[in-house]
C-alpha cells in the first residue's frame, strides 16, 4: 500500500486591518477606495467594494452576468464600480484596484489622451457608459490577488457569491 504523504497545512492569511495595508493607505489619503473583482462559477459575478474613507464600512454592490472570458468579466467588474463611484461620488477622486492587469490596461488606454483603441477586450463595449469621464478623476491601480488587503478579499468573496459560489466562509 502507498503511503501518503503529509501535507504542510497553508499558512493562514492575515488581512490588513483598513481596507488596504497600513503601508499603502497614505498613498491614497483623499480618494474613495474602489475594490473590484469578478468570478466564474454557474453564471458571472462581478463585485464592488466601495469605502468611502479608510474607517468607513464598505458599500457593497454584486452583479450576476453571463459567463464570458475572466478579463471580461474582470473589465465589466472594473466598468460596473466606476458606474457606482460616480453614482455616489461624482466628481470626486476614487483609486480602483483591481488583481487583473489587463482590465487595468484596457481602462489606461482609454484613459490616456487621446484615448487609445481599446483592443479586443472592448469588442462588446460598454453602451450607455461615459468611460472616459468616469475616469477623469480616477487613478488605477493592480493589487496581488488573495494577498493580505482586506478590499480586494471583500471584493473576492461578493464576486464569488455573485456568481453562484457557496457562502459558507467569512473575513
């Protein structure tokens, strides 16, 4: 009979007290904290997580889509929480973080002036949405996914249930 070999158990995970790790939150002093992220289970589910200050409880919003590619459904993520930044705070500086660096890219290029051909990850487009002032007053920023910031675990969870997962797990 094979013997089994012993597993190191994982090292657990200790998320930042604030919403970003202390050694981050003073490069953001100011702005609305934007958390996004997106999921693929039954169906897609795209999460924004949305402080308003560091102490501030988060505003929450969870979206159920059809599944598409992850960087799809990372950038319709990333479009849906400037939708709701600018929908609470319009014309305010928000800093969004996202753990997917090609939704960052498509959102820079369109950033950038003039704005550069977004590529094929804007195929689908994003009707009704006013893209380029939404990001007027944001800056964007990658953030390591499933690392210790409290935000993008937050956003990572809501993603999940969004998109069908189970909810029996907790910050």
């Amino acid at each position: 009979m094979a013997r089994r070999r012993n597993r190191k158990p994982a090292a657990p995970i200790h998320l930042s007290a604030g919403p970003l790790p202390e050694r981050l939150m003073t490069d953001f002093a100011g702005c609305r904290l934007l958390f996004t992220d997106a999921s693929r289970l039954r169906h897609g589910g795209l999460s924004v997580v949305l402080y308003a200050d560091p102490a501030s409880e988060p505003a929450v919003f969870t979206r159920s889509v059809a599944l598409d590619g992850s960087n799809q459904l990372e950038l319709q993520a990333a479009v849906f929480g400037l939708e709701q930044a600018s929908r609470l705070y319009p014309g305010q500086a928000v800093a969004l973080f996202s753990d997917n660096r090609d939704a960052l890219a498509w959102l820079a290029g369109i950033q950038s002036s003039p704005p550069r051909e977004p590529g094929n990850m804007g195929a689908a487009g994003f009707p009704g949405t006013a893209l380029h002032a939404q990001l007027a007053h944001t800056t964007l920023h990658w953030i390591k996914g499933h690392g210790r910031c409290r935000g993008n675990a937050l956003a990572d969870r809501h993603a999940r249930l969004a998109a069908g997962g189970v909810a029996g797990f907790s910050l």
